[in-house]
C-alpha cells in the first residue's frame, strides 16, 4: 500500500483494496462479495443509466485512541436508504444485509482507516441502483447494491474556518413534491449548476431557497443549514430537504448544551439576526458559514464578522467529533464498534 499523509488527506476519490457487491433478483439478494475491481459490467438499459433509479449513502467510520474502530449511527444510514428505495420504487436493503456489507468493507480495508488524532476518517459510501434493463419508464426487475470506501479529510477545504456561500433563487435542487427529502441521484444533478457557478463566483457551496416560494432557506448543496441566535438552534424545516443524520445530532448536542432548538422554516430575512451559522452534514461534518451572499438582491449577510468560528458552532463541533473518535462520552449511543 502506498503511504497515505493522513493530515492533508482531502475529499476525494481514492483506490483501495476493495468493494462490496451484491445484486437482488428474482425477489432476494445475493450474499455481499467482495471485488478488487473499481469498475462494474453493467447493462446498457439499467434504469439507473436511463431514469436515475439511484440512491446512495454517506457515513463514517473513525479510529479511538485504543485503535477500535467505530461508526457513526449506521441504522439511521440504513433507514434512509431504505426510504429512498421505497421512494423510487427500488427493492430496499435488508438492515442485515446492510450490516453485513458495511462491515465485510470496512474490515477489508482496515489499513485506510485513518488513525486517531489525524482529523481525518473512512468514508463509507452505499449506492443501490436499478442495474436490470427497461425502455419504457418504469422500475427495474434487478437492483445492485456497492459499498466503496475512501479515507478523507475535510469536504470544504478550509476544514473548521467560516466559508462563502451563495444563495441562488434561479436554480432548484429539488422539486416541492418531487425527492428532495430522499438521498437520490437526480437531486445532485440537478444542483451542478449552481453549485460549479458559486465554485467559479468564489463560494463553497450554494444555498438553495425552497422551491415554492422562494421565501425561506433550504440547504446547501451538499449539507442541511442552520442558524444560532438568543441561545437557540435553528434548523429549516421543509419537505425538500435531506433529513441529516448529523444535524439530528446536532439538535440533540445543543439540547444537552442548553440551547432551545427550532426547527421551522426559516425565512431570508433572518439571516440578518444570525450571530452564528453552519452548514452540516456526514462530509461537512460543521462548516462554519461566515457570509451568505443573495445572488438576486446583491445583499451580503455578514455573520462571521471577525472570521472566525462562534462559540456554539465550536463547541458543538467538539462534541459531535468528540463522541465520534472516542473522547467524548457517547451517551446517546449513537457508536458501533467494529469488532
Ligand atoms: N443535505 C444534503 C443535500 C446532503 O447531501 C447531505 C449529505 O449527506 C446532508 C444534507 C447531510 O446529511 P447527513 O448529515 O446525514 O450526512
Ligand atoms: C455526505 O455528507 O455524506 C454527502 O453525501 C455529501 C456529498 C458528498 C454528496
């Protein structure tokens, strides 16, 4: 294996030794197996290639002082999956199954498994995808399920520092009735667009509006937001949002702080009263967001006014890595140790 410099390890695609596959047919699945390959033999009128029926995952696993190696709240990874299968009409992985694979994976490449003290992690990422052919729009008769895994360092490159963002109200990531709510494919495509143009503005991410009415925040492109003011936590609720596992952590973490904790739609005029903000998520774990730019009123909110992350954000930021490397109790038993 070649030596990895774990602490400039960035957010990207790397080779390790393995993946885990398994295909469903004929109404079961097969046993997980584990490949060297990177690539797969696919038909060319899989669903997924034709109509995006694709779901996928994205957790992690970390290494504690005593070198045990542990995930983050997989089950609630593996109930997501599940509603986005059900919510493309795909066949859902069995809870077992999803164990099984998660673990064989992680095993096998045990030696990415970044050490503690490093800042960085395995990313585990599950993709369930329609692989049987058909041209007239409709589900497919098979479904494959991978399990790839990556070492990785922070997603937004300035790792714990304020970040740009862009709000754009021309682009939507998700429709009001359509999948925003489910870890699907089409979601991401569709935020390419203003995601490559707020890279090319000079922001990390976009901020997407909800698609209705244009009136209350989001997301970010790829992490749930929220907001601290008056002692509370504020997060967006809303139909076309994906539900984070990590900001469900991050609720229950400033619950425990103190924090009053809300979570309702959040309207864009309140960004002005925000005294801290963050983007959250599995990749992002916190980026702390220092200023939102509206692209369609050319207003700026400056939130991070000297540059740095706030006080709550930091705090919350330690606990939650905290639990997840071992060196804080988790008394919410949200760690599996990977025996
Ligand atoms: N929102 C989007 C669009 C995402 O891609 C992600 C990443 O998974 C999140 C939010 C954060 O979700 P989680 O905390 O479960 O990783
Ligand atoms: C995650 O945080 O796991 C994500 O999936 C975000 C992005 C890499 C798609």
């Amino acid at each position: 294996m070649k030596s990895i410099d774990w602490k400039s390890l960035a957010f990207a695609y790397q080779k390790t030794n393995y993946n885990v596959r398994c295909t469903y047919r004929d109404g079961s699945w097969s046993k997980p197996e584990a490949s060297t390959s990177e690539y797969l033999d696919v038909h060319i009128a899989a669903t997924a290639l034709h109509y995006g029926q694709e779901a996928f995952e994205g957790m992690k696993a970390f290494r504690d002082k005593e070198d045990r190696v542990r995930l983050f709240r997989w089950r609630d990874n593996c109930r997501r999956l599940q509603a986005s299968a059900e919510g493309i009409l795909m066949a859902p992985v069995p809870q077992e199954l999803f164990e099984e694979a998660i673990y064989k994976v992680v095993k096998l490449n045990a030696e990415f498994i970044p050490p503690h003290g490093t800042g960085a992690s395995l990313y585990i990422r599950p993709l369930l995808f329609g692989s049987g052919p058909k041209v007239g729009v409709s589900p497919s008769d098979e479904y494959t399920f991978i399990v790839f895994v990556i070492p990785v360092g922070p997603y937004f490159k300035e790792g714990f520092k304020p970040v740009s963002m862009q709000l754009v109200d021309d682009y939507d990531r998700a429709a009001p009735q359509g999948t925003g709510s489910l870890k699907v494919g089409g979601n991401y495509a569709a935020s390419l667009r203003a995601g490559v143009r707020a890279a090319k503005e000079g922001f990390a991410a976009p901020l997407f509006l909800d698609a209705k009415e244009k009136k209350y925040i989001d997301e970010a492109g790829p992490a749930n937001f929220f907001g601290i003011k008056d002692n509370t936590y504020i997060t967006p609720k809303s139909d076309t949002i994906l539900p984070s596992i990590t900001n469900r952590s991050l609720m229950q973490l400033a619950e425990d702080m103190g924090l009053k904790v809300e979570r309702r739609p959040v309207p864009v005029e309140e960004l002005e009263t925000f005294e801290e903000a963050g983007a959250c998520g599995t990749a992002a774990v916190i980026s702390p967001i220092g200023r939102i730019y509206d692209r369609r009123s050319k207003k700026e909110y400056v939130i991070a006014k000297d540059g740095k992350p706030g006080p709550v954000s930091e705090q919350l930021f330690k606990t939650l890595q905290g639990i997840q490397y071992g060196d804080v109790n988790d008394k919410h038993n949200w760690i599996t140790i990977v025996e």
